[in-house]
C-alpha cells in the first residue's frame, strides 16, 4: 500500500489528539542538556569524512530511554526509530 502526501501529517495529528507518550516526554525533558555529558562518550576522534555520519548522540539516548520504558529488545527498537526523530 502506498501512503499518500498527507497521511504522516494526519498519523501524527490523530497521535498528538491521544496525547502521544513521545510528545509528552519531549514537552517534559529538555534533552540537550544530556548532550554535552553524551558528547564526553567519545573515545576516538574521527580521521576523516569518509563514510557514513555517526548518529546523533542524544537520538540514542532518546532510544535508549524508550527501550527500557517499553522492554524492548535492539531488533523491535530499530524497527520502531521513525517515531523519534
């Protein structure tokens, strides 16, 4: 089945009419402040510009978050990261 133009905008909206657990989370935490204390965590500085961009850290800390709120294991938290970003 093929979504149409506006059928993630409507998912959306009908989530954020449910008070969808995401937008509460992000309403109350102010993730960024997480940032400098994640961005520490890195242990090699990258040589060069080659290959894929590393991941935001603070998105992972976002997964990481809802996987242990929700159980989830590695495999269904990668399949479910469109709704986080």
């Amino acid at each position: 089945m093929q979504l149409g133009f506006f059928d993630l905008d409507n998912r959306y909206a009908q989530l954020s009419k449910l008070k969808d657990p995401l937008e509460e989370l992000n309403r109350v935490i102010d993730w960024n402040l997480f940032a400098d204390l994640l961005a520490e965590t890195t242990t090699k500085p990258r040589k060069n510009a080659a290959g894929r961009k590393p991941f935001d850290r603070v998105m992972l800390f976002k997964m990481l978050v809802l996987q242990r709120m929700n159980n989830l294991s590695d495999d269904r938290l990668w399949s479910t990261k469109s709704g986080i970003d």
